[in-house]
C-alpha cells in the first residue's frame, strides 16, 4: 500500500525507530546539547563523551518522528571512534545527501547512513534527518544553547 | 429535508478532480485553508478582465463599476453575519489583522497596566500573541482560563476570571486545534453584566455554522475569507458601530482619511477609518460570491451535513487501536485531532500524502494545547462541505494500514 515511500521508509529505519540505539543519558558527558525542531515538536538531547578530540561515546534521549529517531540512532552509532573532524566531515557529506544539491555523493562514505538519502525527494522531511546532525555540530562546537531548526 | 446536494458541490470544486501521487485527492485540511468553488476562481478572473479598478477612488466609470461591487460585498458580509450597518464591516487580511486591530486600536487606548485581558487555554496563536505584545506595551496582564481533558473551557473557571480588572475578553468561538466550540453566549452574558466587550474569533466557526453577531451580541467578531472558501488576503473585523466610532484609526493612509493637511488630519467616517491604503479589491468581491454560493446551500445544511460526517469520522476512529483522539468535547465542529501509539503525526502525514489523502500534521499554531495534553504535536482531519463520508473510509483504512506497516 505504501510502495511510493519504500525509498523513505527502509527497514533500518522502522527498525532504529522501534530499537532506538544508544538511547540513554551518559552521566559524566563531556559535551550535552539540545535540539528542537519546533515546526514538528521534535526534541532531543545528545550527550558525547570525548577523549581528546575523539567522540568515546555518544548517546541521546528524546521523542521525534520516526526519521528523526532513526537519524540520530544512526548517528549516535557511527561517530564512535570517530574524531571531531572526521565527525564534521560526515556531517557535510551526510547534508549533501539530504539536501540533493548533489547527486554525486559518495554514498559509499556514509555507510549506512545511507537509508536516509531518501529524504532527499521530501523537502518536508529533511529537517527531520538533519536535527541530530545540527545538534552533533553544535556539540562539537562547544554551543551550550539549543540548537533549533528553524 | 431535502437531500444534501454532495454530487453537485464536489462538482464545483475543480481541484477535487487532482490526482496527488497518483491517488484521487482526499482533502481534509479544510481548517487550514478550504479549497475553492468555481464561482469565486471564475469571479477572480471576472473582475480582473472586466471590472477592475481601484475603489473610492476615481469618477471614471470603472472605479465606480468596482467600487459598487466591493462595497455589494460588504453588504453580503453584513447580512451573512446579521450585522446592523455596512460600517460594522471592516475589511482585513483576515484573522490575525482582524484582532491585531482590535488589540492595537481598542487596546492601546482603553487598557492600562494592572488591566486584564482574557483568553483561554485552546487559543491559536494568533489570539495569544497579538495580546502578549499588547501587554508588553501597556503593563496590562493576560490571564488565560483553563480547558478539561476533554478540551473544553471549564466554564466555572471562565467566569470567575472576569473580574474587576478585566478590560477585554478574547476567545475562539471554535478552536482550531480541537473542534471545541465554546459557549459563546453565556460567557458575553456574564462579560456584559460587568460592561466587558467580547471578541470572538471566528476563523474556525464561520465555515461550519450560522453566525448571527447580534444574536450572539459579541463586540468583535473576527474571520478570514480562505477558510470560507473565498481567497486568502482577505479577511473581516466586525465591530459593534459605537465601538468602532469610539476607536482611534489602526494604520495611517489613503482611503481612511477625509481631509489632510501638514497640521492635522481629519479621519474618514466607518468603515473606512480602519481601511488605509488599497484594499485587496478583486479577492472582497469573490469572497461574496463565495458567501453567495453558501447561502445557496444554506449555513444550517452545512452544519447538519459536517456533523454527520464528523459523527461517522468519530465512531470510526475510536475503532482503531492505538488511536487517541484530542479533543472530546461535548460541543464539537468538523475537527478530528487524534494522536497513534508510538507513531509520530509527521509520519502519519508523510504516509497519508502518500495514499493522496491531506491531512495536517504539527501544533496547528496552538502549541499551548499540544503541552496541556502533553503530545508534541497531532495528525488533523478537519472536514467541509465536499468530503464524504467514502473519503473518511479511505482515511480510516489508510491509518490502520500505517499501523501495520509500523508494526
Ligand atoms: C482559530 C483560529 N484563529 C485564527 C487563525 C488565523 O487565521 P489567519 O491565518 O487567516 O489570519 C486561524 C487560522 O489558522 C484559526 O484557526
């Protein structure tokens, strides 16, 4: 019945939805911001333990769409281990993807990330995807205040 | 009764006819902005290739051919609202202008700090803000009285909130956010015997009811002309005419004065004094004939042929598991708010775009609600004169197959 949004609605993403990962608070955070998006109500806090400038671990709690909670499920999982940089770099590769200026994003780069490229056809959507990145950016800055998508 | 005329209506709607994703549209953002009959496109077009002009303006035969039907209009609005005067009936952008106008023509000069003003808790935005601005530049307070589980204003609490500080009572005659229709009457009543004008806005209401002001005996009613199936860019203010006689201009221009020189101004008579600068002439004219096509159908089959629908809307969707609906009041319009277990409203819309089916999917401009009931935001279904109860079915099937698919 739902055919046109299979390109949307992947598995991975029912799935990151239905068993968000890393969903829990990390008491001794190094880094701890707020995402809103206040067009849909999308809420989330992310939390980073760092370790010099590698991101130990990541977590984050809140309550969004199923795209967004995939999203920063997703998220949370692959910038473990991954250095400031090299988290900033997939954030710009992961915004083009979601943003379609680009077709020729490297897809191959975002691993499976790559289930949300989706979004790209559904303008309404993509601030969906992109909340947790903008929040991981400003983390990773060092912003103290909400992060918000509007 | 005479049957309600579905075939004929839906066939006036040409964009009914639209396939979205491939599927037969299935409208149901009606609260948002209604969908438009021939007659008011083909009026649109009609002025701009026959009659146009500007109003009040010119000798020239035109800008009197214009000039008699904006102001033929007015004199539609009037009697559809049962107004006393064409003065009482001042053209706006809609809504939000409507009580913007109110807020800073009637409250800047009559409300001071340590003054009240009234609304509730199921306000859209527009009727929250307007007020907090107002406040800010007088020191007046803004007190809001409380709503139920069921969405409905706790009358009691109303009444006691009208006290001797409140200035001003603004409030939805229908809520957009829930479909709770207020009791209007009672709460005019008691803000009358204390000499409290009443606002009512009236964006939601018009489309669904018959609205008589003088049978509701409000001091402002306001309402936009795009959820009367007119354009967008117009709305009304109605205002009692002593009111508005007794009120300073809103906005400075041409059209709302009589004589200007560098010293003084004098102000021109109601109800130009409130309208500066060019109205949106060609979109007044259309919305009469879109109050003309729904004379024809009549505003009391409109409402008995909505609550059927929302009726049967109602039933079905309490038979969905998971299913929450937001807003249970016993006085209820063609609204249907509703929230499912662990499946956010935006992907509820994203699902439903996909079977061709519209629905509105956020906080519907009233963030105030979406907290109290403690929900980010709902998936809405709110329904006109052309859905059909086929059309609920498609809606109803397409949210348990959303469910399933969510598993
Ligand atoms: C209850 C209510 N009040 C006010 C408004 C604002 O109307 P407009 O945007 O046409 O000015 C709306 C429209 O969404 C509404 O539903």
């Amino acid at each position: 019945m739902f055919d046109d949004l299979r390109d949307l609605y992947q598995e991975v993403i029912f799935d990151h939805n239905r068993n968000p990962r890393n969903f829990r608070i990390i008491e001794n955070a190094d880094r701890k911001v707020d995402g809103f998006n206040p067009l849909c109500g999308d809420r989330l806090t992310l939390y980073l333990k760092m370790n010099g400038d590698v991101i130990e671990d990541a977590s984050f709690q809140g309550s969004g769409c199923a795209i967004s909670t995939a999203s920063v499920s997703l998220m949370t999982e692959i910038v473990k281990g991954k250095t400031e940089a090299e988290a900033e770099a997939l954030f710009k590769t992961f915004h083009e993807m979601t943003t379609g200026k680009d077709e020729q994003v490297n897809l191959e780069a975002v691993g499976k990330l790559a289930v949300l490229a989706g979004v790209r056809e559904y303008p309404a959507r993509v601030k969906c995807a992109t909340l947790a990145w903008h929040t991981l950016d400003a983390a990773l800055k060092n912003e103290k205040q909400a992060v918000s998508t509007e | 009764m005479t049957q309600f005329p579905i075939d004929k209506i839906r066939n006036d709607f040409p964009i009914l006819n639209e396939k979205i994703r491939n599927k037969p549209l299935v409208y149901l953002d009606n609260a948002a902005s209604s969908q438009k009959p021939n007659v008011v496109i083909d009026c649109i077009s009609h002025v701009y290739r026959h009659d146009y002009a500007n109003v009040h303006r010119g000798v020239h035969t035109l800008s009197v051919r214009s000039t008699d039907k904006f102001e033929g209009a007015r004199e539609k609005i009037k009697d559809f609202i049962n107004a006393e005067s064409g003065k009482e009936i001042i053209f706006t952008k809609g809504t939000t202008e409507s009580i913007n106008l109110v807020a800073q023509s009637y409250g800047k000069a009559n409300i001071k700090a340590g003054d009240e003003i009234l609304i509730s808790a199921m306000e859209h935005h527009s009727n929250i803000v307007p007020w907090q601005m107002l406040s800010e530049q007088t020191g007046a307070i803004l007190k809001v009285a409380p709503i139920n589980l069921r969405g409905e204003l706790i009358l009691d609490e109303f009444i006691k909130l009208i006290g001797d500080k409140t200035r001003l009572i603004s409030i939805a005659h229908m809520s957009n956010a829930l479909g709770t229709i207020n009791p209007v009457k009672q709460i005019i009543a008691a803000a009358h015997d204390k000499n409290i004008p009443v606002l009512l806005d009236g964006a939601q209401a018009i489309p669904h009811m018959p609205v008589d002001v003088l049978d509701l005996d409000c001091d402002f009613y306001a309402f936009s002309g795009h959820k009367l199936y007119g354009p967008s860019g117009i709305g009304v203010l109605y205002g009692k005419q002593a009111l508005l006689e007794s009120m300073p201009p809103y906005q400075g221009g041409g059209d709302m004065i009589r004589k200007v020189t560098f010293e003084e101004t004098e102000y021109n008579t109601l109800p130009y004094k409130f309208e500066a600068g060019t109205p949106s002439i060609a979109d007044a004219i259309a919305l009469g004939a879109a109050i003309d096509y729904l004379n024809e159908i009549g505003m009391g089959a409109v409402a008995v042929y909505e609550a059927e629908l929302l009726d049967y809307a109602t039933e079905q969707a309490k038979k969905i598991k998971g299913l929450r609906i937001i807003g249970e009041a016993a006085e209820k319009g063609a609204i249907l708010s509703f929230v499912l277990d662990k499946i956010h409203p935006h992907d509820i819309g994203t699902m439903l775009d996909s079977l061709g089916i519209a629905v509105r999917a956020g906080h519907h401009c009233a963030m105030p609600v979406m907290d109290f009931f403690e929900v980010p935001a709902t998936a809405r279904a709110s329904f006109a004169i052309y859905n059909t109860k086929q059309e609920i079915d498609v809606l109803m099937n397409g949210i348990e197959s959303l469910i399933e698919v969510f598993g």
